[in-house]
C-alpha cells in the first residue's frame, strides 16, 4: 500500500513528444548553448530517449549522442547503439557495462537508442535494514511513497553482501527481439561489493513507454563493473528518492524502422521476461 496521508503539491505532468532526426558522430542538430538558452529539461523532468516497446521489436539504433542526452540530465540508465551493453549515470558521468562485465566511460560521441536521464535532487533519503533484497526494498520504498502517479528517481549509495545482474551484447542488423537477446545474457555476481544503484521507478500507466515499477542499474564504487539489477541484498546502504513529476519524450525521427513499429499491441509478457 502507498502512503497518502503525506500532503503532496499539485502534480503536473508534461508529455512531449518530439520527433527527434537521429545523429551522427558528435554533430547535433541543435548546440549545447541552444539548450542552455532553452530550458526544456527543467530539473523536475525525466526525459526519454524512444520507447521500451522499441526496445522490445529490435529498434536499436542511436538517437542522440550522449553529449546531447547529458543536457537533459545528469542521472539516468539506458542502453547504446546495437544494444551494446547497459548505461548507468551519476553525478554527470555515464558509464557502458559492456557484456565482458567491465564497465567503460562513454565518449560524447557515443548514441544511445533508449535512456532515461533526470537532474538529481533527493527529496527523501532513508537507510536500508540490513539484510533487505531487492523485492523487500521495491515494498519497503512503495510504503513511503506519496502517490503511485510520478516517477521517482531513485540513488543507493552502500555496500552488498549480494548482487546479481548482466549485461547484453551487441547486435548486428537485422536485429533480433529483446527477448532474444536476453535468452543468453551473460550474469554477473558479486559478494561484499560496494557501489552505487541507480534508475527509476515508473507508473503502471506508462507500461507501454517505459518499464513499470522499479527498473535499476549498478556500478561498484571502484567503477570497473555492474550491470543490471537482477538481485541483491544489503549490507549496509542508504537510498536517495527524487520525486519526478514532469515527463518529457524524444521518440526517433522519420526515416527510422520505428516509423514501420505496430505498437498497438501489448508486450507486457516480453518485457517481463526481457527484465527480469
């Protein structure tokens, strides 16, 4: 159960939805002082790149470059080009946990397909009981929530006894299905590791845009390795929730295969595989 007795402020929500030509190399179409002037992304925003439901049919190629995604926040998880690993940001540096299972800085130059990116300011922080796993956090955190109907960022900053996530490799076109391509992801696991989770948790509403509930990415503190969360339990952490009430999308410009998507039809099944 959500907590309501918290008072909350009014909530307002904006869905933009813009249509965004894909880039190349380091050019952009608009000019990092552009942005500046023209403050799209207020720090309340989470702004995405394209949708899960892309990501789920195969459409894997770049949107924007990561010098772009970082004027629209300096925080956020995602994915690259091809499918090429998973992206974790904080404190306005992003990182590649490639399928290896080592963890790579990215280049401006770089593009990711899907990302979701917000400017970082805890509203709320708590520290985890010891012992606590990933379900029993997702529970624990829903208790303290004042609405089910934002977005929050969340931050753990702690040390596992546990961790358990993986990674995915590049693809080549034709690109196969998410689901496909997670049937052989390669995992990862971790004992009395220190580090930082990061990522979002998402409105049901939103099932068919992005993943609802909790959807995290790890890094350990020496940032040499991570991946996607499958799994852990605490030692000792705290974790950092941004309230998130704004929504902005950038979906991939014309020309691309997402023009040629159905994305009518569910994929609540595929993306319950894909993830977890």
């Amino acid at each position: 159960m959500f907590n309501r007795e918290k008072p909350y402020p009014g909530i307002f929500i904006t869905l933009m939805c813009l249509l965004f030509m894909a880039v190349t190399g380091c050019s952009t179409s608009t000019t990092p002082q552009e942005y500046a002037d023209n403050p799209i992304a207020q720090r309340e925003t989470l702004t995405q790149i394209s949708t899960i439901g892309a990501i789920l049919d195969g459409v894997y190629d770049g949107v924007v470059t990561f010098g772009t995604l970082g004027q629209y926040g300096d925080f956020g998880i995602g994915t690259f080009e091809g499918l090429d690993g998973e992206m974790v940001g904080f404190e306005g540096s992003f990182y590649q946990l490639k399928a290896d299972g080592i963890a790579y800085p990215v280049s401006d130059c770089m593009e990711t397909p899907f990302a979701c990116v917000t400017f970082f300011d805890a509203d709320h922080q708590k520290t985890l009981p010891e012992g606590i796993d990933y379900e029993q956090l997702q529970q624990s955190l829903d208790e303290l929530l004042p609405t089910e109907n934002i977005f929050y960022a969340i931050r753990i900053d702690g040390t596992f006894s546990y961790m358990k996530t993986r990674s995915v490799p590049g693809q080549e076109k034709p690109y196969p299905p998410l689901v496909e391509v997670t049937k052989n992801q390669p995992t990862f696991e971790f004992e009395e590791v220190e580090g930082t989770i990061a990522g979002f948790r998402c409105p049901a509403y939103v099932s068919t845009v992005n993943v609802p509930g909790y959807h995290l990415h790890f890094l350990t503190k020496d940032k040499d390795a991570g991946g996607h969360v499958l799994n852990f339990t605490v030692r000792e952490a705290v974790v950092y929730i941004d309230y998130t009430s704004e929504f902005l999308m950038i979906l991939p410009g014309e020309g691309s295969d997402f023009y040629e998507l159905d994305l009518t039809q569910s994929k609540q099944e595929d993306l319950e595989k894909a993830e977890k």
